[in-house]
C-alpha cells in the first residue's frame, strides 16, 4: 500500500471518528500530524487530506441531510446563495472541508521537510 494511500485511510478514519465528539477544526491538527509521520511528498499528502476530510464530511453531512429529510439544510441553503438546494450545500460542506483537510496535510508534509533541512544544515 502507497504512503498516500494509507494516509488518506488514516485520515479518513480519524477524522471521521474525531469529528463526532470533537469541534470540526479538529480536523485540522489530525491531518497535519499524520501527514507530518507519513506524508513524502506535498500534492499526495494534499490529496489524501483532501479526499480523507472531504468524504467524512459528504458522508456525515449526507448522513444528517436524510436524516432530517433536508429541512434544515434547505433553511441554509436559502440564506446563501445556493437557490435552497440542501444537497448543494452538502457538496459544498465537503469541498470547503475537504480543502481545509488537504491544506493542513500540506503543511503537515512541509513542516516535516523544513524541520528535515533544518536539521541538515546545522550538522554541516
């Protein structure tokens, strides 16, 4: 299994999990840190985050769209301009959470490049 791969697997599952009982910024300090130990390269380590924090948040928001049968999420929708379409604004909520995740896994990896030539550069 590819290094990306696993951690948009951990991601996934972390996030997810952590998202039930934590605040949704929690998101952000899990992904940074595992794509700090298993990130190696920025665009996956951005994907993986992308994709891990993007589906938990398409399958909760889509979890609690039905679950409401779309109630709230049209009241939303209707304040912003997404024409009352519920299921728009889950798109969205996954796009915007997606990046967040994708983002913090970016910095995750080059925190963990610049710590490397950091530590390069003092032992030469």
């Amino acid at each position: 299994m590819t290094n990306s791969l696993r951690l948009f697997l951990l991601i996934l599952i972390v996030a997810t999990a952590a998202q039930l009982v934590l605040p949704w910024w929690s998101i952000t300090p899990i992904a940074l840190v595992l794509a700090f130990v298993l990130g190696r390269r920025g665009w996956g380590a951005f994907l993986a985050g992308f994709a891990g924090v993007g589906l938990g948040w398409l399958a909760l928001a889509s979890w609690l769209n039905i679950q409401n049968e779309g109630h709230l999420s049209h009241r939303v929708a209707e304040l912003i301009p997404l024409g009352g379409n519920g299921w728009l604004l889950v798109l969205v909520t996954a796009v915007l959470g997606g990046l967040v995740g994708g983002l913090a896994a970016l910095a995750g990896v080059w925190l963990r490049q610049a710590i490397a030539k950091n530590s390069q550069t003092a032992s030469t």
